[in-house]
C-alpha cells in the first residue's frame, strides 16, 4: 500500500555530501546469450561512428546500439586487443595474428591481416597482448616481440609497411601509451619508455622488473605524473622523477583482488577493474567512490577491460557479459534491503532517513548503503516522518516513534490511538498541537517535552471517520485532508472546541471526480491530485476545476495518488503515476515545463520525491531509491550519429552492411543501380548512443516515395515493397532517451525502370505511332471485315462461358451430393477440398465448427498443401482472428491482399494458428436454419487470387457444407444411441446369462453342497475311526497271531487310502462349487481408484509364494517392467486383483510343468509388464512355457474349460477373468502364443 505525505519543503541539516551518498550509476546489461558471443572479453574499441568494438573468445564483436555482429579472425582465433588510430581505422591483435579492420565493397566490417609484412622468424608467437597507435606508428606487444608498423608509399596502388622489431631480454609486459609516449613493461628490467626508437628505463622503473602491470594512467590535474597498478604490490604514483605508493582506502582489498585494468573517469577518477573483487572507482585522494560488484548487478566479479566511451559511459568487460555504466549521469540508484521503496524521505541532523514497508532506514555516510534503525518492535511497516521541536518522529503500523540517530523510541503506542496514523500536521493553534490522519478519521496528539514519550492524546476529531492519506494546513487553524477514496475536507479549527472543529465535505457535487484526492501546496495556492489530474479550487463558487498549468503531465494508473514537491528553487517536481517531471521557474516568474532530463526514469513507478537545499532531488520508486544531482555532473549531450546498418534487396540478400563509405557514395542515387524485378527492399538503421540503447527512437524518410518523415519509434527495421523505377534517397535519424536528436544517415540508389520504360522503348513507341497512323485507312478496311468474324468468335466465346458456367453448376451439384453423402466431419472436408481445387486456388480449405460449451471454433482436419494440420481451436473472445469475426458478424470475409487489407476486419497481423499465412482469403459464415454453426474458409498463397465468381462458388459450397454438417451431426447422434442401446443390450444379456447361471448355482449348492459336506466329513470321520482302531490293535497285539494283524493292517491301510480320497475328490466338487457361485454374481463391488503396479507387485508375490507352498520344487526367474506412468485406475481392486493372480498362477503352472516335462537346463521364465497408453494401460503377463496348441485357442475363454489333468483346474478361472475385464470393465484380454515356445495374456483397462 502506499502512502502520501506533504511536500518535503523543509531539510533542516542537509549538511556536506560525502561520496557515499552518491549511489550507484545506472547501466545497461548485455550476457553473453544476448551477444551470441563467448563468455569471456578482452578488449574494447570504438570507431569514429560510435560503433563499438568487442574482442572475445570467438574473434571480435560488432555493436551498433541494437544489434551484434561477429567479425571472424582469418585464423578463428580470439581478439584479444584493439586499438584506434588518428585516421579512425581500428587495429587489432589476437593469437598468432594481427591486421586491422576495414569493410568491404558492400560495407561489410573485415579483418584484414598484417602477417604478410613480417619476417617469416618472427610470425611465430601466442598473442598479441596490446596494441598502440603513436603518430609514428602502430604497436603490436607479443610477449617476444615490439612491432611498430608504418605505411609507405606504393607505386602499384598496393598496400605497403614497413615493420621495425624490438627484442625484449626476457619477456615485454603490456604497452601503455599517454601523452604520445609508448611505456612498456620489461620482465627482468622494469618500467621503461621509448625515446628516439630505444627503450629507456624509467628512473626507479626497476623495481617494476618481477612485478605484472596491465594499468598505467596519466593521474588529472598533475602533468607528467602517472598512476602504476600492479599485480600485487597495490598502486604507486611517478612524479617524473620517482616512485612513490597511492595510498588508498582500498589497499587492503586490491592485492588480493587483482587489479586487471583501468581508465580515468570523467570526473578525473580512476576506474581499476579487477579479477576478483569487481570494479574499484578512487579518487585522486585515493578515497573510494564506487565500489561495484556482482551484488551490485554486475554477472560476475571479473573484469577483464574498461573503455571510455565518447557519451562518457564506461564499458565494463566481465565474465558473462558486459555492462554499459552512464557514469556521466546526474542519475545515480540505491538499493534498499527489504526490496521495497521509501514511502517518505527526511534528512535530520545530517542523515537521511526512509520509510519503508519493513522499517525504517538511515543511509550509512561511510558506505552509503541503507541500514536499519533499531528500536521499532513488530510490524515495522512506516508512513511518514514529522518534524517538532527539533525532534523527528515517524508513524509506523504499531504507533508513533521518535528518531535518535540509529534507534528508534516509542513516543506513543497503538494502543492509545486505536489505528494507524498515516499522516501528520501540526496545528498553528494552541500548544504544539498535532493533527493526524488515520484510516479512521482524524486524531489530536499533544507535545509535552515533560514527557518522556513526548506525545499524548488528546482524542479523536468528532464527525470523521474517512481514510486520511495527507494533511496540510493552508491557513491558521484551516486544514485540508486528502481522503483515499470520498474527495477532500475542509477543517477549521476553533481554540475553544479543538475536538469540534468546523467540517466542510467536498466530492463529485463540487466539481471533483469520482475517488481520491491527495492535497499539496504550491507557494500561496493549493494543487489536488485526482484520478483526472490535478484540479484547483475556487473558493468564491465552492467548485473544484481541472488545473490547466498541469495540462502537459501525463496521468498513469493512479494520479490521485500523484506527488508535487517544491524544491529551494521553486521548481516544481510532479508525478501523477506515469512520467517524471519538472517546472522550472524562470527569471521572470514563469514555469518551463522539461521532460528530458528525467526521461531515463520515465517508466519508474514513482511513491515520493524530496528535494534537498543542495539541489539534490531524491525519488523514492517500487523497488529502490534513485537521486538526481544535477549540480554533480554534465548534463550536456553528446551528438552521435544514426546509422543506417543493412540494405537487403527481394529474397533478403544483403547489398550493404552499413560500414562507412565516401559521402558521394551513398548520396548519389546513380551509384547504386537496381533492376526494376528488386523493387522490395529492407533498410536496418541504429543509432551509436548507448545511454539506454534500447529506448532510442528512430524516424525515416525515403525521399522519391516517402511524403514525410515517419513518426518517431523504436522500431529499427523499415520495409518497401512495390517501389517504381525512380531515384531515391534513405533518411534515417535518431533521437536517443534524453530527445537529444542524431545527425542523419542517407543511402541513395536508383530502381531502373523495365526495358518498356527505357528511352529507346519511347522511341520505338513513336515510330510505331507514326506506322498505326501510316496504316489507319487500311487497318480499317481490315477491321470492318474482321469484325464480322469477330462478333461470330464473341458468339462462340459466350457461349463457351455458358457453358463453362453450367459444367460449374453441375459440377457443384456433384460436389453438393458428394458432401451430403457423407456422414463423418473428416470426409465432408476431404470431399469438398477433392473437388473445389477444379474450381477455384484453394491452397489452404477448412471448415470451423462451433463448439458452444467451450466457446471456441474447432478446426477438425484444415487442409494445406494437400497435408492434413493437427486439430486447433480459436477462441470466441480473441477478436484479432478472422474467422472469429466472419462468425460473430456473420459476414463474409473478401481479402485479395492480407497485409494491406486485414486491418478492415481486424487490429493486428499475428501468425497463423497452424500452417503459413496467405495473401488472398475468403471465410463465410456456416448457416442453417436460421442458426450459425461455424465457418468455411479457401486461402491461397498468391495475391489478388479471387473475383466474385469465386466468392458465389464459395457461397454455394459453404450451403451445402452446412447441410452435410447437420446431417454429419444427427447420423452421430443417432450412432451414440445405437451404441448405447447395443452396449445396454449386452449388459442385459449379460446379467440375464449370469442370473440363469446363478438360479442353476443356487440349484447346485442346494443339491451337491449339502450331500458333499456329509461324504467330506464322513470320509474324516474314517479316517480317525482308522487311526482309533490301530491304535485298538496296538494294545491287543498279542491277541492275534502275525498272519492275522498282517491282514488287519493291510485293510485298514487300504480304508485309510480309500477315505483320503473321498476327502481329496469332495474337496474338489466343493471348489467347483464355490467358483461358480463367484462365476455367477451379477453384482460388482464398488470401483476406487487403485494403483495397478502395486497390485501387480503384490499379486506376482502372492502367486509365487501359492505355488512353492503346492511344490517345494517350484522355482521361477521373474522380470518385472513396471511403467512409473501409469498410476491410478478406477476399478474393482478385488475383481482386478483376482484376474492377475489367475494369469500369474496359470503362467507359472505351465512354466514349472515344461520344467517337470523337459528339465535339463531348462529355466522357467515369468515376465510382467505395465505400460501407459493413450488413454489407459496394457499389462502384459508371458510365461516361456508349452504355449496354446492351436486347437484349443478358440475355447480359451470358455466355462468349465481346462488344459489342466483332472482334478486340478475347474476352466473357470479365464473364464471369469474375461467377464471381469471386458464386460465389467470393459477392457480388453488378448493372448499371443507360439506352441512350444511362450503364451503372453495381455489386458488393456481404460480410465
């Protein structure tokens, strides 16, 4: 939420501004993705144009404001320096190469090698680590070579150097040059200079001899003096005569840090990039200015290159990317900890405080970064600051605080003031009384020095309870408050009833508009931000009006919500919720309205603005703090040129790529030559100001077709198509952020005209005149007996016409037929494009049909190219689609020429949904019985491919489409119905079958059952009956003789075998009984969604353990191949279940039955699988068994039918599997099979 205060107009101890106040500069950032180039840079480069050079890992980038290009070394190696000379040509130096850059016949950018021109010996090195352009020469630094080269005169017009060589006595360090003077460093000797072509050691410039510098700097203000960065050793300053240590607040940071590279600033600071710590910004007094790392917004804390650009922004080279710093800026940014911006500024005793949503916060002068104030307890979100007695207090969500330094003390608690108070005012009225504004009305607070809190109470306001947002006091004891959304109140305030003032409400009845309104003033009047701008009061009428002084300030989402601050000047200071900008007041007392120099933070959503004595304005947005010194720095803009950067002809082939040419050359329309067949063009332009490249605006001209200029943008691409023959000249110009306007750029050329359109065409189209003269008398002699032939041949071609019209209308009488013939959308489609390409150019046809639920036309099968495109839909609510229109309208859509003609129909050009867009299109509403059902559609490729007949054509398809459509739709309805009285008949017979099967079931178990639980038990009752009687036979033994027990034994072991069997065979009428039951069922148990692979893995398991408790010697090999996919299905988990473990069961039967049959090395084999499909799952289940004889395939699924021996299967199993799964759930249960070899059972189950 944010919150409103008045006008800051008063900051009692400004005192002096130390360098930490000064923020961070604004800067743009390009990552190595956006550059299409390596990750690491090395070296930076600008041409007379602006247009930057970059060396990185890939050769050496090409920047022009909007777009990169990559100059390829011959050798593809990296760029790794550059250098400008007096003549502006760019040199460059990389991994054993060296050269420099120049463009080509069609202004393409080249590198050009030098390698020619040196000694075969010495073109073997690794790098060339710096270049250096001196009036007598250009330098190349290897680590074993200085080479200066210099041009010669040549008599063959051939490019000519001379190259002279300088051998170091271990190893050169980097080049330097100031003041027209080359320094070099030498390992094992020092610092040294040239004079007269010899190295000459600087005095003390030993003591550099081990030590690495890749910085050497003129120092400002101090003539002969230079600034020495070394590796590790920190800075040292030369006086001209000796060495001395630059002590500096970052000399315990920059040994380990690194320092890499470095340039003078424009306000005469030393910028020190390094490898490990970011960039270091000193000043002369070796204090610190800047101190930017990746936590500033940097990608990475290692600089490799600095640059100077000729707008006095600093180009930084770091890994990832590179960043843009306009360190020339008045603007400069801070960071606020919590991420949210000040919602009030105050500067007290020499600090500067903010209120932010989570707190208070003081700018730390020894850092310059925002730091809490400690003190406030809870939520610490804070409103407004307010100044008594020369004591500060701040309103913050849990009541009032006073400010000592870095703590905050509570004054007042919420407690006693029941809301939040947003705002504060002191009454010029009785005893340092105090307004404040809550959201529920208004409160009187008291200072009383006697307290220790210092504020007190008084009560709250009778008659207001609106939400207050700003208060000021206009005249004594008179108040104005701003409300958050009922208008404004008027206050007057009478000694004797402070608590009873008198109150005056004025809204929409008063001249106000609908909503809030937030109070400022301005000198002796006052302002009211409304949510139509800024209204006045006219206190005779009692009537609010629109302020026309504030008629040139634009309104964003909430002007009532807008600031005003007046700064020591009078100069006004306004947002109103889009644009930043300042009256000026002038000598004279009149205000100038400027935008410009606020322009770079244009797009900042503004909560506050302060102004300091100093001239200092501070801006408060969402996210951060931003302050304008525009005292601090140069605001003079620096000129820079457009740029026009590519000319592409028909077929995008590019015949100029922008690098400079002579100005005859591009001015002289003759110079350039094109056939009349390359009347398309494409002109590319930029502008080389990088303060926020990507806001520059561009306007165009081209003179010879053009009437006037374009209107400004940022748009860097214009298109011509359908140019005549003529001369023309292209005019590009570009204004950057800041309206500061470019110079131009032009390129001239000439559309020849056809060969009828030449001179000697002309001539002949006179001499040919004079012989149609010449023969008039006898070509009309001629003509009068042709033209009786001629009316014969009009007779045969009206009648061919007819009688083209009519095989048209047979034709479309067939198509017609064809169509409703069919009864499936696909072919409906299919049909209508077979036939309608013999009429008519139908590249692309389609039809769109309704879909009301979803509010959407449905495209089912549109043909392009005759290729079927994927279904897509377009939705009724996006009005920029042609098809939307020609249905919502319902009219016909009659286009020859899309790009000039879509925007009769429709707002924008967008893309095709599916497929290419066309030139010519046609679409007529799909109409039947009085109701729209969609849209039909012929498109072509080639423009002006319609006429009217086409249209009628159309007209006459889309009646009959739109009969077939219907008819499609009812033969659908009608086939859902059969299917659904089909599916219902199934069901009936099903649960018919299974209710007979159950009535016989019933029957079965009423009869069997009971007899088989008699034999069942009775045959257990013999056999312990047998047991009793051994045991009977145990004790008598010596009753009978041997020959007798043997006897008696031998019958009772014979009773016992015959009892274990009636047990063993009722068992197993009891099984078959029990199973038909379950087979005969008719009712499922309740669906729930089930996850199969579990089940699968317990049902594998339960198997497996049921057959090893059968046979101890079973033993089997399972793989599982379980598909993550496939999750949940909704269905009967115990029917589900009972199916895969009677497959599982089966399968390992088999397997351990070719095992007994077969053994040997013969191992049984169980495979499991689950896979996701569209629209359900398969499971697989193979066993590497005996497999299905052919035989038996058909009964498979059959009741009571089983491959087992007797006795051991009761075929019901599958039987009452394929009803679980197909008529259940209907599924699908499938088998393959090979005798002899496998049988796999495979389920598909849809969700």
């Amino acid at each position: 939420m944010k919150h409103y205060c008045i006008m800051l107009s008063l900051w009692i101890f400004a005192g002096v501004l130390s360098s930490a106040e000064t923020g961070k500069p604004f800067m743009s950032i390009y990552t190595s993705k956006e550059i299409e180039g390596h990750t690491q840079y090395w070296a930076i480069e600008q041409d007379d144009r602006g247009v930057m050079y970059i060396g990185d890992g890939y050769g050496i980038q090409e920047f022009d404001g909007s777009s990169w290009r990559m100059i390829i070394n011959p050798n593809h190696s990296f760029g790794r320096s550059l250098c400008k000379d007096a003549n502006g040509r760019i040199y460059a130096g990389s991994s054993g190469m060296l050269g420099y850059l120049e463009s080509d016949d069609r202004g393409l950018m080249q590198y050009h090698s030098l390698m020619e021109f040196l000694e075969p010996a010495d073109r073997i090195f690794n790098y060339v680590w710096s270049v250096q352009a001196l009036p007598e020469g250009v330098y190349f630094q290897t680590h074993q070579h200085l080479f200066r080269f210099r041009p010669q005169p040549s008599s063959d017009g051939k490019e000519n150097w001379k190259v002279d060589v300088w051998r170091p006595q271990g190893l050169f360090g980097y080049t330097f040059m100031i003041d027209h003077t080359l320094y070099v460093q030498q390992f094992d000797v020092g610092l040294m200079k040239m004079v007269n072509d010899s190295l000459v050691l600087l005095p003390g410039g030993e003591q550099f001899a081990n030590d690495r510098i890749h910085v050497l700097l003129p120092f400002p203000g101090k003539q002969h003096h230079l600034l020495v960065a070394t590796f590790s050793r920190g800075l040292f300053l030369w006086d001209g005569h000796v060495f001395r240590p630059f002590l500096t607040d970052a000399d315990a940071l920059l040994p380990s840090a690194t320092v890499y590279t470095g340039v003078v600033t424009p306000d005469s600071c030393f910028a020190l990039g390094t490898m490990a710590n970011g960039l270091f910004v000193i000043n002369t007094a070796g204090k610190i200015k800047y101190h930017l790392t990746q936590s500033s917004g940097f990608l990475s804390n290692t600089i490799s290159c600095l640059f100077l650009d000729k707008q006095r922004n600093v180009w930084v080279a770091m890994d990832g990317g590179m960043a843009v710093l306009e360190y020339d800026s008045p603007l400069t940014t801070f960071d606020v900890p919590g991420g949210t911006g000040p919602s009030d500024f105050r500067r007290y005793k020499g600090l500067l405080y903010i209120a932010a949503n989570d707190g208070v916060y003081y700018l730390d002068p020894d850092d310059g970064q925002f730091k809490l104030v400690g003190g406030i307890i809870g939520n610490a979100q804070s409103f407004f600051f307010f100044e008594i007695n020369d004591e500060l207090f701040i309103t913050v969500n849990q009541g009032i605080y006073r400010i000592e330094g870095k703590r905050a003390f509570l004054a007042l608690p919420n407690q006693e003031l029941s809301r939040p108070v947003l705002t504060l005012c002191r009454l010029s009225l009785g005893n340092n009384l105090i307004l404040g504004g809550t959201s529920d009305g208004v409160v009187l607070l008291q200072y009383d020095v006697r307290n220790p809190n210092r504020l007190s109470r008084l009560g709250p306001v009778s008659g207001t309870h609106e939400y207050v947002r700003s208060a000021l006091e206009f005249e004594p004891g008179i108040f104005w408050l701003g409300t958050m959304d009922t208008g404004i109140m008027r206050l007057t305030f009478d000694e004797n009833q402070l608590l009873n003032p008198l109150i005056e409400k004025f809204d929409v009845e008063h001249g106000l508009p609908v909503g809030g309104v937030t109070s400022f003033r301005l000198g002796d009047r006052l302002a009211f931000c409304t949510k139509s701008g800024v209204y006045r009061f006219d206190p005779q009428l009692k009537k609010f009006s629109s302020d026309p002084f504030f008629a040139g300030v634009q309104l964003g989402r909430n002007p009532d919500e807008g600031i005003i601050t007046t700064d020591m000047n009078g100069n006004f200071w306004i947002n109103l919720g889009k644009e930043s900008v300042v009256y000026k007041k002038l000598p004279n007392g009149e205000y100038q309205l400027e935008k410009d120099q606020l322009a770079r933070i244009a797009d900042e959503v503004i909560n506050n603005i302060a102004a300091e004595p100093n001239g200092v304005i501070w801006f408060g947005t969402a996210n951060n703090v931003i302050r304008f010194a525009p005292n601090q720095h140069q605001t003079e803009q620096v000129d820079f040129p457009a740029l026009i950067r590519r000319v592409a002809l028909a077929g995008d082939s590019v015949f100029y790529y922008g690098a400079a040419k002579p100005e005859n050359f591009l001015n002289d329309p003759s110079k350039r030559l094109f056939s009349f067949r390359f009347n398309e063009m494409r002109f590319d332009f930029s502008a080389s100001s990088y303060l926020n490249p990507r806001a520059n605006e561009f306007h165009t001209q081209l003179e010879g077709f053009d009437d006037d200029w374009s209107s400004w943008s940022t748009d860097t691409r214009r298109y011509y198509t359908n140019l005549p023959a003529g001369k023309y000249r292209f005019r590009a110009q570009a204004r950057n952020i800041f309206h500061h306007e470019s110079s131009e750029d032009v390129y001239a050329f000439t559309i020849e005209p056809p060969l009828y359109g030449t001179w000697w065409a002309w001539s002949l189209y006179i001499l040919g005149a004079a012989g149609l003269i010449f023969g008039l008398v006898r070509a009309r002699t001629h003509q009068l007996q042709e033209r009786s032939r001629a009316l014969e041949q009009i007779v045969l071609d009206r009648t061919a016409e007819i009688q083209e019209q009519k095989n048209n209308v047979e034709q479309l009488s067939v198509i017609g037929r064809n169509i409703t013939d069919n009864l499936s959308i696909k072919d409906i489609i299919n049909t209508a494009y077979e036939n309608v390409n013999n009429l008519m150019d139908a590249s692309v046809f389609g039809i769109g049909l309704l879909d009301a639920e979803k509010q959407a036309l449905v495209f089912p099968a549109t043909k392009e190219k005759n290729e079927t495109l994927h279904e897509f839909r377009v939705s009724l609510n996006d009005d920029n689609r042609l098809a939307v229109w020609c249905f919502i309208n319902q009219k016909e859509i009659f286009i020859n020429d899309y790009r000039r003609d879509f925007n009769k129909y429709i707002k924008q050009l967008l893309p095709a949904m599916e497929g290419e867009n066309p030139e010519s299109i046609l679409y007529l509403p799909l109409q039947h019985k009085g109701k729209t059902i969609g849209v039909i559609t012929t498109q072509s490729f080639n423009k002006n491919a319609y006429t009217e007949y086409h249209l009628n054509i159309l007209r006459n398809l889309a009646t009959y489409t739109a009969i077939a459509l219907e008819n499609a739709d009812a033969y659908s309805r009608v086939n859902e119905l059969l299917d659904d009285l089909k599916s219902t008949q199934e069901k009936l017979i099903t649960q018919s079958k299974l209710a007979a099967l159950g009535a016989l079931t019933a029957g079965i178990a009423h009869e069997i059952k009971n007899p088989l639980n008699f034999v069942n038990n009775f045959a257990v009752l013999t056999e312990e009956l047998v047991k009793e009687l051994r045991q009977g036979i145990d004790k008598n033994q010596s009753r009978f003789d041997a020959e007798e027990a043997a006897n008696i034994t031998d019958l009772l072991d014979t009773l016992e075998q015959n009892a274990l069997k009636i047990n063993e065979h009722g068992k197993r009428a009891d099984s078959i009984v029990r199973s038909m039951l379950q087979h005969s069922r008719g009712k499922s148990g309740e669906r729930q969604l089930t996850d199969i692979n579990i089940m699968l893995d317990e049902d594998i398991n339960l198997a497996y353990h049921g057959m090893r408790a059968q046979d101890s010697s079973f033993n089997i090999k399972i793989e599982t191949e379980l598909d993550a996919n496939v999750g949940k299905l909704e269905v009967v988990p115990q029917d589900i279940s009972r199916v895969f473990l009677n497959i599982i069961t089966n399968a390992c039967y088999e397997a351990h039955r070719k095992k007994q049959t077969i053994g040997g090395s013969f191992a049984p084999l169980l495979k499991v699988s689950s896979r996701a499909m569209k629209g359900g799952v398969e499971i697989r289940i193979r066993d590497n068994g005996n497999g299905i004889p052919e035989a038996i395939r058909d009964k498979l699924f059959n009741p009571f039918f089983t491959t087992k021996p007797a006795g051991q299967g009761t075929g019901l199993g599958l039987s009452i599997s394929y009803d679980i799964i197909v008529h259940e759930h209907h599924g699908e249960l499938s088998f393959e099979t090979r005798e002899g070899e496998f049988a796999e059972f495979i389920i598909k189950l849809y969700r």
